[in-house]
C-alpha cells in the first residue's frame, strides 16, 4: 500500500484538509441541489460516496487533488478547491464549489487562492487553468476576480466549457 498525506493548509478563515466521511451529508445535499448542475451532478449518495473516496484516490496517485475546506470558527465544512489531473483533462485544473450558505462570502476565493499558491510552491504548478462551462457565470466571475482570463472555448467530457488562465504564481 502506498503511502501519502494529504498537507493541511490554513488561511485566516479556513482549513483545507483531507476528505473525510463526517462531509458526506453535506456533499449529498450539494449534488441533489441546482448547484452542481456544473460540477458532475446531481449525484445520488452512492456516487457522492464513490465521489469522496476518489478525491482521496486521486491525492494517492498523482500526489494532489482537491482539498475540503472548512470554516475554521465553526468546524462547518463549506466546499472543496484545488488540483484535478484526470482521464480527458489535457493539464491539471484548478477547480472549486462552495457550498450555498458559503456564497456571496469570499470563502471559496479564499480557498482556491491558497489551494494555487500551495500548487505552485509544493506541486510545480505554478501556471494552472480552470474549465468553466460557459452558463456558469459565478465561477466565471470568481475566476476573472482572481486574474484569470479567457483562453479558449474547449471540450470536456462531451461537454462544452471554456478554458480560463490563471495568473502565474511566482514561487520562492
């Protein structure tokens, strides 16, 4: 069995942390909502399930992945950022979702800020774009907010979605 850990990273308001099974209710009621139309859903809880434990799959093998974060004043978990390498992805993305009662508050900006940073200094990945479908206007504002900037339109697993550029983050 191979061995891994998943790093632990805090910014003023957050944790990012490993998946966990305590995150499960709330990713279920995430993919049964509207909001996840844009992210693979709606799941069911089975596929919420295999979900989970494939983000923790996916930091074995390619040793990064997405991260949950949490609210470090109350424990609640908000949403999940970070690095997805897989089948019919052309690079690594960074990707993001916040959980409906994190919207509007900064907190996945905060998330996929640190979650670049770390994949720049730890990772080698100092130069990373997001696939955004092209109705989804939150995360398309989220990613020019954070200097990211239209490339191209591009194809996704059958899907149309646009490919955005993300500043490059200088490492130290």
């Amino acid at each position: 069995m191979t061995s891994f850990t998943i790093p632990r990273v805090e910014t003023e308001r957050l944790i990012l942390r490993a998946p966990k099974l305590s995150d499960l209710p709330r990713m279920e009621a995430f993919f049964a909502s509207e909001r996840s139309a844009y992210v693979g859903g709606p799941r069911d809880a089975g596929a919420c399930f295999t979900s989970l434990t494939s983000r923790i799959g996916h930091w074995a093998v390619r040793g990064f992945g997405l991260w949950h974060f949490e609210d470090k004043a109350s424990g609640t978990f908000m949403g999940w950022a970070g690095i997805i390498d897989a089948p019919g992805w052309h690079e690594p993305e960074l990707g993001w979702s916040v959980m409906a009662d994190g919207e509007g508050k900064g907190l996945a900006s905060e998330a996929v800020t640190a979650a670049r940073a770390y994949a720049a200094q730890h990772f080698g990945l100092p130069h990373l774009m997001s696939y955004i479908a092209p109705a989804n206007d939150r995360s398309i504002a989220m990613a020019k907010r954070l200097g990211a900037e239209f490339e191209r339109e591009h194809s996704l697993m059958g899907k149309s979605c646009h490919i955005y550029r993300h500043p490059e983050v200088e490492t130290v």
